[in-house]
C-alpha cells in the first residue's frame, strides 16, 4: 500500500515535469497526450488498488480483535470445574 501512495505521489510529479516541458515546448503536443494518459491510467488504477488494501487491512482488523474477544472468553472458561448455564 505505501509502494502504491509513494508511485501516486511520484506521477504527479511526473505529470506537473511533462506539463511544464510541453509549455515550454520541449514535449510535443501528441507525446504529451500519450504520456499523460498513461500516467492517468496508471494513477487511477493504483488508487482503486490502494482503496481495495485498505479495506482489506480493515477487515483483517476486525477479524484480529473477534479473535482476541474470543480467545478471553477461551480463557475465562478454561478452568471450568462445572458446566453452568452461563458457561454454555
């Protein structure tokens, strides 16, 4: 995920560099379309990519603090000596 936000950053600067070559005439007209549409791909995929992580970190999350609730209430029950409604 910081891979994909750190390249996000790099294509803007990327982006800005090819913008100011083509105003000052040093990228043509053509190769400036062609690259800034590539690094727009790129940037709208990675985004989506960095979006779909977070939610999975998320959820793993979750997941991790279920698990530990479930793994206290293991505990607390480990030492039953009788079975009480409350214990089942």
């Amino acid at each position: 995920m910081t891979q994909g936000e750190k390249r996000i950053a790099e294509l803007d600067r990327l982006f800005v560099k090819i913008y100011e070559d083509n105003a000052k005439g040093k990228l043509s007209d053509e190769r400036f379309s062609m690259m800034s549409g590539n690094y727009e791909a790129e940037q709208k995929k990675l985004r989506m990519d960095v979006v779909e992580l977070q939610k999975n970190i998320e959820e793993q999350e979750r997941q991790n603090e279920r698990l530990e609730k479930f793994i206290q209430k293991a505990k607390h029950y480990q030492d039953l000596n009788s079975l009480t409604p409350d214990a089942l």
